[in-house]
C-alpha cells in the first residue's frame, strides 16, 4: 500500500532553516515515501498524513484533511500554539541529544563567561590594561536553572560537573541528586534567592510570557562574588521584558545579561542590546537544530507509529509545551 506522504513547510530565514536543506535529508530518511515542499498547488493535500513543521503560517495545516501526526521541527511549539487553526492531532516536538547537547555547551559557555568575568577583561585587553581582579571559584557562585527539562535537567548535570552549585525551578516537584529543586509560583522567591546567575530554559507559554522582569530580577541573591547577578535567557524573547532588562542593568540590579532570543527576530538595528557594554548577544543559535538528526527523529517516530508503537514527545496541549 501506498505511504502516505510527509509535507514539509518550513519558514524561518536563516541558514539552518534552509527548506532545501530539510527536503534532501527527509528524501534520505524516508526513501519509501512522498516528502513534498509546501506550498505546492499540484499535489493534492489529502495525501498528506504527517507534516514536519517550523513556523508554518496559520492556517496552513488545517488544509491536510488527512493529517495524523505533527512534528515540530525545533523544541519550542509556542508559535504552533498561537495557531488557532491548529488541528487536534498529536503534536510531537523535538527532544533529542544533539540539541540538548548545544543547548548545555551554550549554557556553560555564558555562565562561565560571566563567572570567569570576561567582559572585563576582553575590556582589558582592547585597552591594554594589566589588571586582573580577584578571581573566585565556581563552587562560589550558584546557578538557577528556569526549565527543568530535555535542555535544563542535561545542562544542570554539566554546570555541577564544572563546580558550579545549581538549583533548579520548575512547574513540577523535580528530585534531582545534589540539586535543591523548587516549583511553582510559590516556590519562586526562595529559588530566585539563591540565584547568582539565572537561567532561562522554559518554554513560552500564557503562564511565562514576561516572567523574567524587574520584580524577579530584583530577587536575585547580590551577596555573591559577583556583586551583581547575572540573566541569560535562551528560552524565548517573549519571556523576557526588555525594558526592565535595560534598566536592571543601568540601575546595577542585573550586572550583565546573555541573550539568545527577543521579543522581536531579527532583533532591530536600533535595539540597544546590539551594542550595550553588558550584554553578550547571540542570534538566537544557542542550540541550532540539525537536519540530520532531526530528520531521523521524524522517520523514527513515525515508523514506530506506524506499528502501532507510541509517539514520543507529544505537546501537552492544554500546558502549552
Ligand atoms: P521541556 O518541555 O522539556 O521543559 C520545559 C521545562 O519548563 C519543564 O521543566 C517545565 O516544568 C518548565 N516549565 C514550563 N512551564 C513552567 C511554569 N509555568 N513554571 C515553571 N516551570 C515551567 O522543554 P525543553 O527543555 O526541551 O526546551 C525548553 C525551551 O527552550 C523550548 O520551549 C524553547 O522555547 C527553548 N529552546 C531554545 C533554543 C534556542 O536555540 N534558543 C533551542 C531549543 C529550545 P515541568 O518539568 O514541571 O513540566
Ligand atoms: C527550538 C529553537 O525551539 O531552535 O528548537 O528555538
């Protein structure tokens, strides 16, 4: 029997994101199968039984009266849930190693970065200044992790291995060995109060659009070595509010700020992060999600759904993540 086909729409801009790029990798995972590109008017949309999706405009998938299964191409679906289009099918997002992997080396990159205090001293060498300040040891200063999940729970693993304390805070209780865990909204303070560098893992969602703000900020523990904590977000740009970002660090209440992702992407010629002395500024790449694995991961589960085996994976639909 014929396969049903696999329709990719993809959209995004960078590189990475590149349809093309997709539409070979799925051509080799999936040799026994129709993987279209979308929009395509020739082929009939009934024959689509998966898609694999990144942004797709709204509405685009209700066309596949056929659908079965929705695979999200990246981790996040908070631009899938914004889709009120959406149909009511299994949605499956991406867990896999390769981007928990890049996600951990992005996290220990910055928090080393702030920890081991090199603005000042990248600063030091542009103005050839020999004058190192004191330097303390990881085990001084402690990180908390938002989002104690694929990318959180692997990350915390790494920070401690490097000699950092970590605590860690999510939506549910969490045990993890040697990590003081806390959740909810009610646990949030006495995380936040330990926090020396605060990390953004979590997925956008109605309950953490603008969770990290200046009420948050300004419970940050400021008694570390650092003098100043430090916020990086690679979660989502609408889960921080940019405003009180800025502020926080002109008023001193953040000492320096890694981020990843923005209210607006591309972010704007005229946003003062671009050149703000405090902020190390990534273009949304912490974790770049690979064809290769990804495309895999795809074939995988649907050739295990196929045999009446579970997805893995699937969005909770009505947590948003
Ligand atoms: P998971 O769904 O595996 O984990 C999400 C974590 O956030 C869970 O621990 C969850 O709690 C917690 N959480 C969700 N809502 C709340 C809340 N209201 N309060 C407290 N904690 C909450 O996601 P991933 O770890 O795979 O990915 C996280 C996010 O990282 C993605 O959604 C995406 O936005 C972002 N991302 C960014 C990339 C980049 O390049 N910048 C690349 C990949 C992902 P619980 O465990 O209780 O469910
Ligand atoms: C993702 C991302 O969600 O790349 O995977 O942002």
């Amino acid at each position: 029997m014929k396969k049903g086909a696999l329709a990719l729409l993809v959209r995004g801009g960078t590189d990475n994101w590149a349809a093309s790029r997709w539409m070979k990798r799925f051509g080799d995972v999936c040799p026994d199968r129709l993987v279209v590109e979308m929009p395509d008017p020739s082929f009939d949309p009934a024959e689509v039984h998966y898609a694999a999706v990144w942004k797709p405009k709204p509405g685009d998938l209700a066309a596949f009266k056929n659908l079965r299964v929705i695979f999200n191409l990246g981790a996040g679906v908070d631009a899938l849930m914004a889709d009120t289009s959406l149909p009511d099918l299994p949605l499956v997002r991406v867990a896999v190693s390769d981007l928990t992997e890049r996600m951990t080396e992005y996290v220990v990159l910055h928090a080393l970065m702030h920890h081991r205090q090199e603005l000042y001293l990248r600063e030091s060498q542009r103005v050839k200044r020999w004058s190192p300040q004191p330097q303390w040891a990881a085990g001084a200063i402690t990180v908390g992790i938002m989002g104690l999940g694929a990318l959180g729970a692997h990350t915390v693993g790494v920070l401690k291995h490097v000699g950092f304390k970590v605590v860690g805070w999510s939506r549910s209780p969490k045990e993890i060995a040697g990590v003081p865990c806390f959740h909810g909204e009610q646990q949030l303070e006495a995380f936040l109060r330990q926090t020396d560098i605060l990390v953004s893992l979590l997925p956008l969602t109605t309950d953490t659009h603008g969770i990290l703000n200046r009420a948050v900020f300004e419970k940050l523990n400021r008694s570390s070595p650092m003098g100043a904590p430090v916020l990086i977000n690679a979660g989502r740009g609408a889960l921080q509010n940019e405003a009180d970002i800025l502020s926080c660090l002109e008023d001193g209440t953040l000492g320096g700020a890694s981020l990843d992702v923005y209210v607006t992407e591309p972010l704007p010629a005229d946003s003062p992060f671009w050149s703000h002395p405090k902020v190390v500024l990534t273009p949304h790449n912490a974790a770049d999600t690979d064809p290769e694995e990804i495309s895999k991961y795809v074939a995988q589960q649907i050739e295990r759904f196929e045999a009446g085996g579970a997805l893995e994976n699937v969005v909770d639909r009505k947590q948003g993540y």
